[in-house]
C-alpha cells in the first residue's frame, strides 16, 4: 500500500491538472444543467374522458363507462380503475402497477379502447386519453391575457403571443385555455313560430339547404383554367336572414327575418370559464423540455410577454403571469442554499478550531470539489439540478469530508511522531486507506439501496441516493489522492522532536479536545468495569424507542406524529361546489367573489388567483366536470414578499385560517349568490401524490348498501367531531355521494311518432336538436369558418321566447298535411329525480369518504384508520357484503415504509458484507452494526423532544444513518485491532485505540451534525419539507456517535473476551485428546 501511495505522490503535476479540469468543468456544468423545482415524475396514471352530450348520469355510465371499462378488463399491470360517470361525461381513472412500462401500457389502452369505440353511440365524442406526468400539471410559467376585450379577441392576441412563445428553445407545447367557441346563431322566436305554423326543422333544412358549396373542378378553354364553386358559404347576417323557409297562404315568402327573436355571432355556452384575479382571461400554459432549463426558459417568456404588452398597450390589454416556477427555484434555492452555504461555513470553522486554519483549508476544499464533480456526473446521466438535489448537497456537505478528516488527522498524528512530511502522508494514507474507502462504501451502500422505492415515491426520491452516492464517490477519491499531494506541497511543518517525545497522543491532549479527552478515558474506564449495566441500559433505551415507534406508527398512541410528506406548500386550492344544477354562470360569480376577496389580503399573502368554473381538481389530480363546480387556485409570494399572519414557515396553519376565513365570508354573502358553496380548501403537493389524509373506500354489490355504511361511518366522524378529541381535528369531511338533481325528461310516443312518418331515433334526433341547437352549415367570419346554429329563443325578462322547458312543448316541429306537429305531439314530458354521479371501483359501486387532518394536531392518518376499521368492524355484520379499503396517506406511506424497510435490510447486509470483508470476522460486522440501533435511539427520541414529524424523509434519515454511523465504530475496532496485533494488553488496547481516534470521531460528528443543523433548525430560512429529515438525522447522529464511542468498547472486550475463552477451550480440548492419544499409543506400544 505505501509503494502505491508513493506512487502517486510522484504523479503531482497529472493529478493537479485533473483537479483543475474537473473543478472547472464543475463549474461548466452549473450553468448548463437543467434547472427545475421537482424532478420529473412518472404517475403510471391515465385519466379517460368521454363525452356523450345530454345524457344522464346513469346513460353515460351504462352506454360508455361500463363499455370502456369492459375494453380495459383483462388489460395486464392494471392496479385499480376508478370510474365517475356525471350527467355528459364519463371520467375514468386507470392506475398501473407501479414501476411497470407505464408508456407500454398506455399504449395498449388507447389501443383497447379506440377499437371498441363503434360499441359506442354515434353521438359520442371521441375518448380523450391524458397520461399523467409531473410535467402534465407543473407548467413552468402561465400567461394571462386579461382586459376590456371580447373572449375571442384575446384569443386571437394569445395565439399571437403563443406563436412567440413556441419559438423559444427548450418549450415543447403551449397550450390554449379559456378560449370560447364563436357560433352564428339564429335564434327563433317560439311565438311566430306558432303564428305561421312553420316548424322549427323546416327553417333549420332551410337554411341548410342554403347553405352549401360544393367544389366543381375546373373548366378549360384555350390555355386558361377556370375554377368552379357551386353554391356558397354564409359570409353577413343578411343573408342568413334572407332565407326564404316557405310561401304563406298569400303566396308571399316566408323567411328567416320573418322568424327570429335575434341572430349573431355569439358564444357557445361555455363548459368551463376561466378568470385570473377575478377578470375573464385566455390563457396560455408554457411547458419545456426535460433537458431543458426552467430558469432559462421562464426569464425568455417574462422578455417576449413584456415586448408583446408594449406592442398592444393601446389595445386595453395586459398579461398576468402565473405559476411561476422560478418563484419556486429561487425559494428552494436561497432555503435550501442558504443551509447549505452557512452549513459548509460552520464546517470549515470546526475544523479551523480542531485541525489549524492550513489543515482546515486543506480539507474544506473537499466540498466544493465533491459538489462540482456530482454535477458533472448529474449533467452527463441527463438528470437535472432540482430541490431534492440541492437537498442532498445539504445532507451530504458534512459527511463528505469524513475521509478527508480522517486523513489528515493521521498524517497529523504520524507528524507527531517526528516523521518528515512526507514519511508522515505515505505511512497516514496508507494506514488508514483501506478503512476509509470502507468507510465511505458503508454509507454509500446505505443509501443506494433507496433506489428500489417503487412508484412515483421512488422516482421522487431517487434523487437523494444517486445525488449523495456521487458525491461521496467524488469526495473519496479527492481525500485519497488530491489531499495527500496538497498535504505534501502545503501541509504543515514537521513536528520538532521536542513535542512528539511526550508520547503518540500528545496531540490530543492541546486544543478544544483536551478536556474531552481526559474526561472520555475516565469514562470509558469505568463502563469497561460495569458491562453490564451499561450494556442494559443502551437496551432499554432501544426498546422503548421502538416501542414508541411502532405504537406511532400502528396508530395505536400517537407518541410521535407519522406522515407520509411534509408539504411546504406554494399554492392551496378553494375547491367550489355549488348546489346541483347551477350553471357555469353561476358559478363563476362565486369564484369571481372568492378570488376577489382573497386577492384584497395583500400582496405578501396572496400573489394571485386563478378561477375555473366547470371543474375542479383534487389532490389526486383528477378532474371533475360539471357546471356547478368550480376552484380558485391562490398563489402564494415568494419567501422575501410573504408576511403571513401564522409566520411564513407556518403555511399549513395558514391554509387552516383561511379555510375558517372563507367559511365565515360565505356565511355572510351566499344569500346573494346561487346558492350556498360548499367549500374545501387544501394545499397543492409540491411533493409524490399521496391523496388526502383520510381515503376510506366502502364497495359493495349495490350503492345503496355502500351508501348505509357510509351514513353510519360518517355520523360516527362528525358525532366525535363535536363531542369528544378523537376526530376534532378533521377538516374537509365529506363523501362523494351522488346528489340529487331534477331532470325534464322527453320520452317519444312510439305510435303516435310511427303516425307521421318519424322512427324514435328520427323523433328523438328532432327534440334534441330543438332543445339543444340544430346545425345548419358554416359560417364564414373574416378569420375563420364557424357552425351556424339554430335555436329556440329562451326568454330574456319579460321579453319574447320560451318561458319555460315544458313550455317548447307548443313548439312545431315538424310539418304534415294537415298541420304543423308540436313537440308535444310526440312526446310526453315529465320531471324526474336521478343522481347527478355513479362511482365505482374495480367495477363495484363505491362510496369513498375523504378528509384532511388541521396542521399541528397529533392525530394521523394511520389513528384514524385504526379507529375507522374498529368502527367497521362493529357494523359489518349489519350489512354483509360491503368491503372497506384505506388509500390516500395511509396507502402511501405503508407503500413507502414497506419498500424502505426493504432498502434498510439490504443496506444492512451490505455493509455487514463489505464489514466481514474488511475484517475477515462474522462477529465484529455486528459489533459495528450496532451503531444503528444506537442511532435509532437518537431519532426517535429527537423526534419525541422537538415534536417533529416522522416521514418518508426521516425513514431515510434512518437508513443514510446506517451508512454514516458505523463509519465511527468501524474506525474505532480498526485501531483497537491494531494495537491487539501489536501485542497490547486487551484492556490497554480498548483505552489507546479509542483515544487515538476520539479526537477524528468527534470531528467527523461535528461537521456532520453542523453541515445539517441549519437546516433542522431552519437558519437562514426553514423548509417545512426537508426539516424533519434534517432533525432526524443530526439527532440520530448524535445518539450513535456518542453511545458508540461509550459501548462499542465494551461490546469489542465483551466480545474479545469470550473469543479468548472459547479458543481456549478448544486449545485444552486439543492438548486433552493429543494426550489421550499418546497414551493409547504407548499403550499398544
């Protein structure tokens, strides 16, 4: 080993020139590395949306839903399919199993489907297929365009701007929201249809008729080619208008004019209705590429939005930007970075105080090098510099230079023994290079085994293991051989032989440690002395943590709080229900009021507001559509603008506020509105889907069995709501339960429709077509071709047109012979009650009641579960057949912490592998695994202390701490090994090898610890997210590093004890039978 290390010291100038090229292509790589908040995740989720306009809840789920359903039946890696089937529409949830082809699989779906699609009615639109991707919801930047303009011309302006903004590098879509769809509309006046006995199909075939052009080829002659059009496309109002429908009784034409209440160009009835800070907007939704830079692509949209406003500022319109990622990058950036920057100042001052500045500055340099060798090796395997890698570089920027400390503390050491500088780097590398390099596979086999997380969980968090194991492989090779060539050509003199007589640990007995020191030999002495009860003491303390932690995490006593992810959120949303049958319309007012109001707290609580009216979206990305739902999604100030009420590292409590704000403000105002809103108001993730809180699905062979159990289990929520702890702190209750809506339903009378010449198709064809619009051809405007609509005029006020629905009933619709047909002729027309939505999962009917737990209580989603299967279990035998399933945060963090658990064992036996390897020992492997109870102690009791939660995130504190806490005692048995081979006393060789290596154990520690504490205490800034796992591993640090330097002693005598007892056994047992054999021996002799 000392001929290699020599080897390479004579390599100076090589191993410089790498260093600087690397360094400098670190630095490269920062800036041309993509920037993003999150990493791109893949859902393995596909949402189906099916049309079939003017159906009923219970048509669409029995003509498209179930027929969909039956294609995807049989379909492989299918988890679960969720189904919602609303009046119109049909919504269907398809999940996949996790980590299978999700690309694959959507592929094979849309194929399934799409063939069956002649099984379904003719008048139904084609199925909308969106796979669902991180980059699907998390735009990089939203333009608004708002002003005193008509919906279509900010249209046109927007498609303007998106031709600009398409042009950028790296934007791979743009998308257009909240354009209306232009229609000419002819509306008749009911009254003078009835006077003239003109029905209303006769003035739509009319018009029809009139309204065609028919391409003709060409026509030759001589040279020349002439073009032939037969016909025409209506291009004015008059000459819709002057359409002649029929001659009356006098012989003179009857035309349209003769006819209408009005006619224009109007809107379609929007579906949805989009504003943005309570002002009618189109919008264009900007999305990049995955190798390209938000940052980049955000500060070229805000330049092309500011030219595009100067251009149009006489137009009366001006554009909002909303969504702003790069809001979010720099928060992550300036949290995240501020820890990390005050974290490697805080490091290099510890070892400025325990190694001199030259040696401090010698080691620092480690940090940098590791960070800018991770992003060139981030930049090269495609991935991008997001949160969770900023986090890493937190997590690991005092871990990464253990090595290097543990160098040059022992060239330190060799220098004290008055060897040259030289001498002292060879013999200290060299003595220590093979544990260090198992010193830093131990932690980096700690957290590689993460990656085997499954789902969107796993590839969220795959960041943190691939982030750290890079720069901890970066870190080893600079501390074995770019920190001894620097050590050679800068490090400190060598020791005057003066000083070094005094003995080997003379060095540990100046400085800070010296105290420490002599305090730790006299402690260490006296546990040696008392195996037993320090040994049982360290037992207990582990039992009772973990018994807290699994009685927490059972959700039996809810000792330390368990989440599945700590959200800081960016943005919550108002989700809006308004009572059935409201329209669009009305809708929107109350999302125009709510956005209103919230915009009036302030720039530094609300940024802005977007509005949607015809849909809403939970926290499962899925969208609902009916016209009376509606959100406001709020966006929050960035970090140096927030002042909020709770304090900005508060944002859940604030959301809390708000929720009770809102509640109160609708209280005073709903009488003036359509009706009263129910309203919920949650948090948007910024982190892996989870879904709410509270998820509890109830199936059963029928919903109404279905919907008693979910009667009795939400009585029991709200009855302990009100009178008892257990369930005061659930927000957002509520089931998904159909409501109930009236419906005016025309029925054809067969024979009656058989009479005059019609098939029920033909007669059903007729009314719809008189309710809903009949289309009659083109329209052409100066931009563009559009459908030219005939209708029957509603009444406006006490102005013409039908006053009712039953009132088109007088309507003619058809002509005969003898009369004009009225509708009612045809067809009776009654009210009807049907719900408004069916739900099923798996195929089975299915009730699912939903809720969020208020910040800051220590109520869980795994108590809750308990408490509701107990619930359960109590009825079940009151209502057979109906089956109860827990997803959202239960599901999981039961997901995660299974594939976690999972990670913790192989991480485990890898290091007990590499262990064995280096110590060629089965029981010294487990004396160094101890470590990790000893860390776990520390994290649970942390945890405990500073009322912190426990989440994904603090799991894998657990399992890095695996890695990082046996480096100490692997180090501590390396040198108490030594001295054995040296022939020391076994006692004495306890004492030396724990003393030599205290002083680089407690550094090591130090660093660490420091390198997170910014970030666990939230200095200069605190993150919500990363803050638990911060806490969690600086407490279990502590707990393992001390009760490892206090009882891995022990354990090694202990241990080295019965080995010397055991092999001298076996030595008496030899020399017994040698000599019973020598006697048989001489007695046959």
């Amino acid at each position: 080993m000392k001929n290699f290390i020599n080897l390479s010291l004579k390599q100076t100038v090589f191993i410089n020139v790498v260093f600087i090229i690397l360094m400098v292509g670190g630095v490269y790589s920062v800036f041309h590395t993509p920037v993003e908040n999150l990493p791109p995740v893949a859902i393995g989720k596909v949402f189906i949306t099916t049309v079939h306009y003017g159906a009923s809840a219970e048509d669409v789920e029995q003509l498209v839903t179930r027929e969909i359903e039956d294609a995807i039946d049989g379909l492989e890696h299918v988890e679960y399919v969720q189904s919602t089937s609303m009046r119109n529409v049909s919504s269907i949830l398809v999940k996949f199993i996790d980590d299978t082809d999700y690309r694959h699989l959507y592929d094979e779906l849309r194929l399934r489907v799409l063939n069956m699609r002649n099984e379904l009615p003719d008048e139904v639109d084609d199925p909308i297929f969106t796979y669902l991707d991180s980059q699907e919801w998390k735009p990089v930047i939203v333009a608004n365009l708002v002003g005193e303009l008509s919906n279509a011309s900010l249209t046109l302006l927007a498609e303007e701007l998106k031709s600009d903004l398409r042009k950028i590098d790296g934007v791979q879509e743009v998308e257009l929201h909240g354009d209306y769809h232009q229609e000419f509309q002819v509306h008749l006046d009911p009254d003078k249809l009835r006077s003239t006995g003109v029905s209303f199909t006769e003035v739509g075939q009319a018009i029809s008729d009139s309204n065609i052009k028919i391409p003709s080829g060409r026509y030759r002659q001589g040279g020349r080619n002439t073009l032939l059009d037969t016909g025409h496309t209506f291009a004015s109002q008059q000459r819709v208008l002057d359409v002649a429908v029929r001659r009356d009784g006098d012989g003179n034409f009857i035309r349209v004019r003769d006819l209408i209440y009005q006619a224009g160009l109007n809107y379609r009835d929007p579906d949805i209705i989009s504003t943005v800070n309570g002002l009618s907007t189109v919008s264009l939704k900007i999305k990049k590429q995955d190798s390209a830079n938000a940052i980049t692509i955000a500060e070229r949209v805000k330049s092309a939005v500011e030219q595009f406003n100067q251009q149009h500022h006489r137009d009366g319109v001006k554009t909002i930007l909303t969504n702003d990622s790069t809001i979010e990058i720099d928060d992550s950036v300036r949290t995240l970075g501020g820890n990390m920057v005050l974290g490697m100042i805080l490091v290099t001052l510890v070892l400025w105080l325990t190694l001199g500045f030259r040696n401090a500055m010698l080691t620092a340099i480690g940090i940098p090098f590791s960070f800018l060798v991770t992003i060139i090796i981030v930049k090269l395997t495609g991935q991008s510099i997001n949160t969770i890698s900023l986090f890493s570089f937190v997590l690991v920027s005092g871990i990464i230079v253990d090595d290097a400390v543990i160098i040059i503390e022992n060239i330190y050491r060799h220098l004290y023994m008055g060897k040259t500088r030289r001498t002292a780097v060879v013999d200290g590398v060299s003595e220590v290079f093979l544990p260090v390099i198992s010193s830093a596979m131990t932690t980096i086999f700690a957290f590689a085994p993460m990656l085997i997380m499954t789902g969107s969980t796993g590839d969220f968090f795959s960041v943190i293991p691939k982030a750290v194991s890079f720069a901890l492989f970066a870190s080893l090779v600079e501390s074995l051989f770019i920190l001894p060539i620097h050590v050679l050509d800068y490090g400190p003199r060598q020791i005057e032989k003066n000083i070094h007589a005094e003995g080997d640990y003379h060095h540990l007995q100046q400085g800070p440690f010296a105290p420490a020191w002599k305090i730790y030999r006299s402690l260490l002495d006296k546990l040696l002395n008392h195996k037993v009860i320090a040994l049982g003491g360290v037992a207990a303390m582990f039992f009772i943590a973990l018994t807290m932690m699994a009685l927490s995490a059972s959700g039996r006593v809810p000792l330390i709080k368990v989440k599945f992810y700590q959200d800081s959120y960016l943005r919550y949303h108002v989700a809006v229900q308004m009572p059935t049958g409201t329209s669009a319309e009305g809708t929107d007012h109350v999302v125009r009021e709510l956005s209103k109001y919230l915009i009036k707290l302030g720039p530094q609580q609300t940024l802005s507001t977007s509005g949607t009216a015809g849909m809403m979206e939970d926290r499962d990305y899925q969208v609902h559509r009916a016209q009376h739902y509606g959100q406001v999604v709020v966006e929050l100030p960035s970090q140096e603008q927030m002042e909020l009420p709770t304090g900005n590292d508060q944002i859940p409590a604030y959301i809390d506020q708000i929720r009770d704000q809102l509640e109160s403000y609708v209280d005073l105002h709903h009488h003036q509105w359509a009706g009263r809103p129910e309203l919920l108001v949650f948090g948007e993730n910024t982190g892996p889907p989870a879904g709410k809180a509270v998820n509890i699905r109830l199936t059963a062979p029928d919903i109404d069995a279905a919907l008693a159990v979910a009667d009795l289990m939400m009585e029991n929520f709200e009855s302990d709501q009100q009178g008892s702890e257990e369930f005061s702190d659930l927000v957002n209750l509520e089931d998904n339960r159909a409501e109930v809506q009236s419906v005016l339903t025309f029925n054809v009378k067969r024979d009656r429709a058989l009479e005059y010449g019609l098939t029920s198709s033909a007669a059903t064809q007729l009314i719809a077509g008189a309710l809903n619009g009949m289309p009659s051809g083109q329209f052409r405007t100066t931009t563009e071709e559009i459908d030219l609509m005939v209708k029957l005029a509603r009444q406006n006020g006490t102005v013409g047109g039908l006053s009712s629905p039953v009132a088109i009933a007088q309507i003619p619709i058809i002509e005969h012979s003898q009369k004009p047909i009225l509708i009612g002729d045809i067809a009776t027309i009654r009210y009807r009650q049907e719900p408004d939505t069916r739900t099923r999962y798996n195929g089975k009917p299915t009730i699912t009641i939903t809720a969020d737990i208020r910040d800051g209580s220590t109520l869980s989603a795994s108590r809750v579960q308990v408490l509701a299967q107990q619930y359960f279990s109590s009825i079940t035998a009151q209502h057979p057949g109906v089956g109860i399933a827990f997803g959202g945060e239960f599901e999981s963090t039961n997901r995660a912490y299974t594939s976690l658990a999972a990670a913790f064992i192989i991480a485990v036996l890898a290091i007990y592998l590499i262990l064995a390897t280096q110590f060629n020992d089965y029981v010294q492997p487990i004396i160094i695994l101890s470590a990790i109870p000893f860390a776990f102690i520390g994290v649970v009791f942390g945890l405990f202390l500073t009322r912190s939660v426990f989440t994904v995130g603090s799991f894998m504190a657990v399992i890095g701490l695996a890695g990082v806490a046996v480096n100490d005692s692997l180090i501590l048995i390396d040198f108490m090994n030594k001295e054995r081979r040296r022939g020391v006393e076994l006692r004495q060789s306890v004492i030396n090898g724990c003393s030599a290596r205290m002083r680089p154990v407690l550094i090591t520690t130090v660093t660490t610890m420091l390198g997170m504490l910014p970030m666990a205490i939230g200095i200069p800034h605190k993150s919500i997210t990363w803050a638990p796992m911060a806490t969690a591993f600086a407490t279990g640090l502590i707990s393992a590093t001390t009760l490892a330097l206090l009882i891995i002693p022990v354990e090694f005598e202990l241990a080295e004890k019965i080995k010397d007892k055991l092999s001298g056994v076996g030595h008496r047992r030899l020399r017994n039978k040698a000599r019973k054999n020598q006697l048989k021996d001489n007695q046959h002799g």
